[in-house]
C-alpha cells in the first residue's frame, strides 16, 4: 500500500509559473510601467524621448506609438498594452499616448478592488459598463464639423501637433494638411471616405520646415535614365507601363546556336529591332513621359533619348496606382494596346535636384486623387519628426471629414465623463458600482497628467474642472499655458469624436482582457549557443 502519492508532472522541466493573485500583479504592474513610459509625453508641455536601438540607430519623438514601437518589449502583458496604441493609431492617427496611460490607470485601480476582495470578473463587468456610458457621454456632448468647414478641421490639425517638434509650424502644415485631405476625399454611397494611401508624402533632409511643400501630383525619389531626355516636359501625356522595355527572355531553357558570323550580326540586328519598334509604339501613341514598372534596356534608353521622352524606371507598384489616381492614366502591361484615351496628362514633369538626390515631380495635374508631400528639415531627426506630426493631422482631419463629428480636448471630455459616470454608479449599485466610480477616477488621469507634464498642481486643477463640469460648463479643461482652466472652445483645442471613443474603448479591452488572467504559463527559454559569441580563451574575438 502507497502511503505518499508521486507528484505528477504535467509541464516541461524549466517552465515557469505564476497563478492567483501573483500572476494579476506582476501583469498589472508591467502595464503600468508601459503606461508610465509615456505618460510625460502627453499635452502640449509633453517631453520628448531619445530611444537609441541596438545598432545605434537614434529616434527623438513624443510619439506614443513610435515610442512603444521602437522599444523593445519582453513582457507578454506589456506587449498587449503596445496593441492598444497600435490599434489606436491604425483606427485615428493620433490619441495613442492618452488610450496607453488610461488601460494603465484602469488597471491600477483594478488592483485596488482586487485588494479589497472583489473579484476579477465583477470588475471587468463595471468597467464594460462604464465604457458604454463613457462614448454616450462623448456621443451627447460632441460638436459637429462640416467637410467644407476649413477653419476648424484646421484647428484640429493644430491640436493634434501642439507639443510636438511640428507646432512651430504648425499652421502652415495644418494648411498643406487640409488641402491634401480635401484632394483625396471621395464621396461613396453618399458618404464621404478619406484614403490617405492616397497621400505621399516624401522626406528630403535639408532646407527648413518651411520648405515642406504640397504638390498636385506624385513625386519620385528616382531619376531619368538618361542624361540626354529633356529635364522639364510640359504638357505632359504620361504613359505608365507595367512590362519591361527589354528583349523577352524564353520561359524555357533554350539554346540558339550560331554557324555563321553573318547570322550572329542578324540575330542583334533582330533584337535591336525589336527595341526600336517598342519606343516607336511609344512615340507613335503620342506620349512624351514614360513611367516604368519594370527595366528599361540601355538600347531602349538611347531610343527614348533621341525621341525626347521624358524616361522614368523600376517605380513601386504603390506609386504607379498613385500615378494613375493623380494623372488619369491607366496602367498597360501591353504596348500594342495603347488608345489616347489611357495617357495621363500632367501639367508639368520635371527632375529637380532636392539635397544630394535627384527626384522626378509630376505637377499640375488636373483633379488629382492622389497628392504628394515633400517634407523638408535641417537634421534627420527633425525631418521624421515633422513627417510623424504632419501624419496625425493628416489622420485626424480625415476621420472628423468623415464622422463630422468632434469634441473638446485639454481634459474637458475627461472630466465631462467622471461627472457623468459618478451619477450612473449609483443607479447600477451592487459591486459593479465600485468598478465605475473607479473607472470615473482613472479617467481623470487625462486632465491630472496635462497638469502634472505642465508644472501645475494637478489637484488644484481637477477641484476647480469638477467644480466648473457640476455649473454646466462641460467644454472646460486644463489651459496649460495659463495654469489654469478654460474654456476648449474658445481656445480651438478640438479633435475629433473618433479619437476620444477609440481611446476609452480599446483601453478599457485591453485592461479587462489583463485582468481576466489568474494563470501565466511561460515556456522555458531555449539557450542559445555560445560557441560563436566567445573563443575557447573566454575573451571576445574582434
């Protein structure tokens, strides 16, 4: 008879485990430490971060996405807090920073109830009802933007790069901003839909920010194939080719062999025939710019030359359909099926010389679809900097032309939804309630951080914007500049509805999907060889 029973092994040797309270802790406590990475980024006074990668590589952003993107992250729940600001910058461009640091905030006051024995499950129930009634209390208190209202879809602009390299500028970029979006802009089924694939935008380091400039076209960062085609074409009727101007090559091995030196002349007369009739199908069909998907042989080049055509090859596939979007071409993978009617037209195509490189600019295109712009900055770093801000009011004008819907900014619709979700609590009761009060606290983290990254005292700050929010004036929030409050609408800090519903959603996802983890099962990490990385002396080879 057994007296004492074998421990059954159901894990690997090596495996690591953590259950029960333990296991919440430590996820709760590597989300916070994500949300606290970023959390002095946020506002206009925000500060920037210096993330130097392993190869050197050396990025400068407040960027809460570019921030979480770069650095490398160990932590299972950690990564899923980077989720919430990827998803976040897919769905709006901007708002990643305040959707990451409340998912943080949430879940820190989780940790607090769990303390105080209320279990997991009741807590992500309250906090999926505070969610609900936090986007009806957006949804009520948002304001309504036309597509045509330049003004203010300018000012959202402006808000979504304050405090960002880009402010400097930042009415000139909200200018070029606007005008992009509104080129792009396309009405299907009555409602009007922004593609911002349909925006280039290229940058070229060198000049100042106020060299960053709009075109009416597309911009190359490629160069003529030859030095003898004209540098400016006007008037352009632009073919856009998706086969190689090169001898076809068989598709199966084959040999060609050559008895007499008479037939070997013929056989490269033949080629260079072939050659010759491809550019004249080209000329004959009335074109005078070439854009390339594929080769173009140095024979086809000299051709082209000698014809005037303006030759451009190898060009990506994604610029090409741009290029049929801002022309009104269409894009031929067959030279003998060109008709007039699938040439583009440009204004002007031209290759200007920008910095050290060569770039073709196709101009002046009539109704383009499809714009480009060309950034320009004193350092690298300012230049990516710039390219990141003018793509969050890129992104935030499109999705207020698209919603038509906006809200206040500067922690006013923050403090318009703790108002709100104290008052609901009381009508859940039961556990459940405590899980919204607490949501309403952690939602206020928006207006306590803008004052804390501005030196003003956050709790004087939430006192009066709670005693402002219970007169009615639900459009006032924290005016970092004056160090104190205001009203959001007269200060124009707008952004659109999108931005603001998104955050609290995929935050409030993500904090439950984090508390509903009692269990983490890690594999054991395999070792890896060490062989190569030291010399049998132990030292390291150089």
């Amino acid at each position: 008879m057994l007296t004492g029973r074998t421990p059954i092994l159901i894990l690997k040797e090596g495996t690591e485990r953590e259950r029960g309270r333990e296991a919440q802790d430590n996820n709760i406590r590597a989300a916070m430490a994500i949300a606290d990475a970023v959390r002095s980024t946020l506002g206009p006074k925000g500060m920037d971060k210096m993330l130097v990668d392993s190869m050197g590589d050396v990025v400068i952003t407040n960027d809460g996405v570019t921030i979480l993107k770069e650095i490398e992250i160990e932590h299972p729940a950690a990564k899923m807090i980077v989720e919430v600001a990827k998803a976040q910058d897919e769905e709006c461009g901007d708002g990643t920073t305040t959707a990451v640091v409340l998912a943080g905030e949430l879940l820190k006051y989780a940790r607090d109830l769990i303390e105080q024995d209320i279990h997991p499950t009741v807590i992500a129930e309250g906090y999926r009802l505070a969610s609900r009634k936090a986007c009806e209390i957006l949804e009520k208190m948002a304001l309504e933007v036309k597509p045509d209202d330049e003004s203010l879809l300018k000012k959202i602009a402006e808000t979504s790069m304050t405090g960002k390299v880009a402010e400097t500028n930042k009415e000139m970029l909200a200018d070029i901003a606007y005008k992009a979006v509104r080129a792009v802009a396309e009405e299907v089924n009555g409602k009007i839909k922004v593609d911002l694939d349909n925006v280039k935008v290229e940058k070229k380091q060198g000049g100042s920010v106020e060299d960053t400039e709009l075109i009416n076209g597309i911009i190359l960062d490629k160069e003529r194939v030859h030095p003898d085609m004209p540098m400016i074409v006007k008037d352009a009727k632009i073919l856009l080719l998706n086969a190689a101007l090169e001898v076809r090559k068989t598709e199966v091995d084959a040999q060609i062999r050559i008895t007499d030196p008479e037939q070997l002349q013929k056989f490269l007369d033949q080629e260079e025939k072939m050659i010759k009739d491809m550019v004249d199908k080209i000329k004959n069909s009335g074109a005078n710019v070439l854009i390339c998907q594929k080769g173009i042989d140095d024979l086809a080049q000299h051709y082209l030359a000698k014809a005037g055509i303006f030759a451009v090859r190898r060009v990506k596939k994604s610029d090409m359909e741009k290029l049929a979007k801002a022309t009104g071409a269409s894009i031929l993978s067959d030279l003998d099926e060109i008709k007039p009617e699938d040439l583009g037209e440009a204004g002007k195509v031209e290759e200007r010389k920008i910095g050290e490189d060569k770039m073709v600019f196709i101009t002046d295109c009539k109704e383009a679809k499809a714009v480009s712009i060309l950034v320009r900055g004193g350092t690298e770093h300012v230049v990516d900097e710039i390219e990141r801000g003018l793509k969050d009011a890129l992104s935030v004008i499109a999705v207020a032309i698209e919603d038509g819907k906006m809200i206040t900014g500067g922690g006013s619709a923050a403090t318009e939804i703790a108002l709100g979700l104290r008052d609901y609590a009381a009508t859940v009761g039961g556990r459940e309630q405590l899980a919204i009060e607490k949501f309403a606290d952690a939602v206020e983290v928006v207006p306590r951080a803008l004052a804390t990254n501005a030196g003003i005292d956050p709790i004087d700050i939430l006192i009066k914007l709670r005693k402002a929010h219970s007169e009615g004036k639900k459009y006032h929030g924290v005016d970092v500049f004056k160090g104190d409050i205001a009203d959001m609408r007269e200060n124009n800090v707008l952004e659109p509805l999108r931005v603001g519903v998104q955050a609290i959603k995929s935050a409030t996802e993500a904090a439950i999907m984090i508390l509903r983890i009692d269990d983490i099962i890690a594999a054991k990490e395999v070792e890896k060889k060490k062989g190569k990385e030291e010399t049998p002396g132990g030292e390291e080879e150089f």
